[in-house]
C-alpha cells in the first residue's frame, strides 16, 4: 500500500501526498479526525479511492512508530 504515498519535492511542500494528489496524509487524517467519514471523504473528493485509507493508515501507523531523541 505504501506505493500509493508520494513524497514529491515542490508538491505540498514535500509532504507525502495520496498517489501524486494534492492531498496530503495529513489532510485526510484531519478529515476523520473531524468526524468525516471515508464516504463523506470519497463522496467531497471523488479523485481518492477506498485503498487510499488503507495507505493512509499504514503510513501513519508507520511514521508514528519513529521516536526522535
């Protein structure tokens, strides 16, 4: 799923972005952190797939594990 996360320099500024979109993880993150549901989400903007969450999901589950010190 993580093939579906980009990281392009200039787009967003280099934030990781939903298959070359301009939305970003965080962006759908905050979406259902405001109470959207992933059918709102589709329904608001129809250019994103239901796989997208599942990558969504992955790479927030996988940059939270990151500990800096």
């Amino acid at each position: 799923m993580m093939d579906r996360i980009l990281i392009e320099p200039g787009k967003r500024s280099g934030q990781p972005c939903i298959r070359g979109l301009r939305i970003t993880v965080w962006d759908v993150l905050n979406w259902l952190a405001a109470g959207m549901s992933e059918q709102e989400i589709l329904e608001d903007y129809p250019d994103l797939e239901r796989e997208d969450f599942r990558a969504v999901y992955e790479y927030a589950a996988r940059f939270g594990q990151r500990v800096a010190l």
